[in-house]
C-alpha cells in the first residue's frame, strides 16, 4: 500500500505540488539536474511561453533511417506538426539509397509514407521526406537527430565536417561508444568534437517497433544546455520527443545516458545465451542484476562524470537492460549464437536482414579497451560476453563466471 502511494505521488501524469503553473523560461544558474528532472512533468511545456518567444521555426533533420531511426523521424515529425510555431512541419531524413523490389527506397517513402524494408507496416507521417543525399537532408537544419549504427558515424561525420554550423545543436540516438587507441569517447562527445557543435543523448527501455506502434514507453534524454541565451534548451528538446505514448525524462547526464545505451547491449547478449541454454528466468535475473553493476563500475572508473543514480534510477539505465534482455536485436542474437553455434556475423545478415546488432561491436571494443588498461578481469560479465562470441568460450561456464563478480566487484 505504501508503494502504491508513492507511486502516485510520484506519477508524471499527476500535478506536482510543488511545480510552478508557469515555469520560468530559463534555468537558473547553476544548471542542475533537478531543473532537467523538473520537465518531465506536464507543466513544463512550451505552450506557456509568451507570444514573443514563439515563431522559432526551427528546421529539424534525422540522419538515420532504420528500424528505430524510421521510429524516432516518426516521433519528430508529429511533434513538429502540433508545433508549428516552434519548428517548421517538413522534417528530412537521411536514407542511404537502396532498392526494394526494383524501386529506390527513398521514392517508396516518400510516395507510400512509409519505410517498407525496416519498418513495415507503420505508417508515417506525410511531413518526412526521405533525402538520399546527406548534405542535402542536413542543409539549413537547426537540429539534427542522429540515428545510425555506430560504426558508421565516423563516415558519416567526415562529410558533414565544415558543413554544420557551430550554432545548430544535435541529439544522438546511438547506443554505442567510439573506441580508439587513445580511450572510448561517447557517441554525443565524438560528435561534438568533429563537427564543432553541442550534442545531446537520447537512450530508454524503447524497443523500436514497441515504439513506432504508439505502445507506450518511457525514454531519457541528456540535454545540458551550452549556454543560457541558447534558443534550443532542455524544453524544446522535450518538445520535440514527447508523446503521450512517448514520455520522455530529460536529465543533464550525457556521459551516464550515453553508457547506459551502450553497454546494456553486452548485457543483453549475454541473456540471450542464457535464454538459448534454456535456464530460465532466475538465471536471467542474475545476469541483468550482475550486468547493471558492471555498468555502474564502468561509469564510475571511466567516466568519473556520470551518476550512478542515471543507471538504477533512469529508463535509460534498468528499464532498459530489463528490455533489452527480455528481447531485441541483441537478445536474439545471442540466443541464436547458442543454439546453432554459427559465425556471430553470419547469423546476423542473416537475422537482422541488414540492421546491426550493435552489442556485438560494442562487446569487441570494450573488451579491447579493457585489455589494453589490463582491466579484463574487474569485468568478468564483460569479458565472457568476448570470450563467448570470438574466442569460443564454453557458454556453460558462465555460473563460474558469475560466480567470480561477486568477489570482483
């Protein structure tokens, strides 16, 4: 019973006893993540600002368009159709051209509405057009709304480099992490620092076609505004997710959201080997609880910046593992490098019909970067998750395995 009353009183669907009616139109300085937190209720829109901060017009484009890009460009658009004082209603999408059926897939979009390879079946709105061209779809943009399978963002960010100017802000939708010899950077921060602008994070329990089917779901944006002058701040990011089938919490943790999208994948893959022993559910329980520390200790060593109250507390953080380990790309994956034990990479062009199971490079990379700083074994979940996928490691030796974290962490 008690429970219960908390839960209502916490409930974003309930006023706020201490929420303002009219929130103020800046946050105060410092920024802090409680003024973040505070706009995920529904006092905080931007239907109370005044007639003279209004007529923003801001230009939206997604770069991305798969399963969960074509969900995110879905979202966007209806947003900026309710919002048309805010942004304009056209929202681009970067497509990268290929056919179906002997017709170019942007065309199919564009005529159909909607994206039949990736995300069949769902409709979209008529205000997305497809561009196959990247610069064209990004030209004017005030906001850009990454959605790619990671490895392909480097390419992706040496052709926008010198095309975007400083002043537009960005949010990725990425779960991954960019590895490189010198460290491991997060998607937001490595797209920042090539193309010279300010990029946010968007990570949650969101399963893509749970999504796009307006099921719904909770989901976690980190936006710490650069500057208080700056028109794009933490309400009209919210502006332009939020859905009622969409609710989304906004927080200034970029770095916690960041790892949170990254690293769940690895766990999931490990509950997917799970599933595919057929151990049952307790089993899976132990991996998501022991995969959850493994994050928070990663966030806590290596990103000093993050709060680990992002990964217990957040959509972004447990919802999402506990999503991702019930199914997903990752999941499945896993379960079916189990069962038929064939090549990881074969199994998923096979699977995934041209989407990446991002846990797979993201289990290499981490894996490289902990063995080059002799880390390996204070991640033992980790660790196995390599082991099993590329260096043939027995999948039934993971209650070992487990059983070594809880002396480890």
């Amino acid at each position: 019973m008690q429970f219960a009353r908390a839960i209502r009183r916490l409930s974003p669907f309930r006023p706020h006893p201490h929420l303002p009616s009219k929130p103020q139109l800046a946050p105060p300085a410092p920024i802090s993540r409680r003024y973040y937190l505070l706009t995920s209720f529904p006092g905080s829109s931007l239907s109370d600002l005044s007639s003279n901060e209004k007529m923003l017009n801001l230009k939206v484009s997604v770069i991305g368009s798969g399963n969960w890009g074509s969900a995110i460009a879905k979202i966007v658009a209806e947003n900026a159709a309710d919002n048309k004082d805010i942004f304009e209603s056209e929202v681009r999408m970067w497509v990268f051209e290929e056919l179906v059926a002997g017709q170019k897939l942007t065309e199919i979009i564009n005529s159909q509405h909607e994206n039949v390879k990736y995300l069949p079946g769902i409709k979209l709105p008529s205000n997305i057009v497809a561009v196959p061209d990247l610069l064209g779809a990004v030209k004017d943009a005030d906001l850009l709304v990454f959605n790619v399978p990671h490895q392909f963002l480097p390419r992706i960010c040496s052709q926008l480099k010198g095309n975007v100017p400083a002043t537009v802000r960005a949010v990725s939708c990425i779960k991954g992490v960019e590895v490189s010899g010198e460290g491991i950077t997060i998607i937001a921060n490595y797209i920042s620092e090539e193309l010279g602008i300010y990029c946010g994070a968007l990570s949650g329990a969101n399963l893509a076609p749970e999504v796009a089917e307006e099921k719904y779901s909770e989901t976690t944006i980190a936006y710490k505004v650069p500057d208080p002058s700056d028109v794009i701040d933490a309400r009209i990011i919210r502006t332009l997710f939020h859905r009622s089938y969409f609710h989304v919490s906004v927080i200034d943790d970029v770095a916690g959201v960041s790892l949170c999208g990254a690293l769940k994948n690895i766990v999931a893959l490990a509950s997917g080997f799970v599933d595919g022993m057929e151990w049952g559910d307790n089993a899976k329980a132990a991996i998501i609880r022991r995969g959850l520390l493994e994050m928070t200790k990663f966030g806590r060593e290596f990103f000093p910046e993050s709060s680990a109250s992002t990964f217990t507390e957040e959509s972004c953080g447990v919802a999402d593992v506990i999503t991702s380990c019930s199914g997903g790309r990752n999941h499945k994956l896993g379960a079916e490098l189990i069962k038929t034990r064939r090549p990881i990479f074969e199994l998923e062009a096979e699977l995934l019909k041209g989407q990446k199971a991002q846990g797979v490079t993201t289990a290499q990379e981490i894996y490289e970067f902990l063995e080059r700083r002799g880390k390996t074994q204070e991640f033992p979940l980790f660790t196995a998750v390599y082991g099993i996928i590329f260096q043939g490691l027995d999948s039934y030796a993971l209650p070992q395995i487990l059983e070594d974290i809880e002396q480890k962490l």
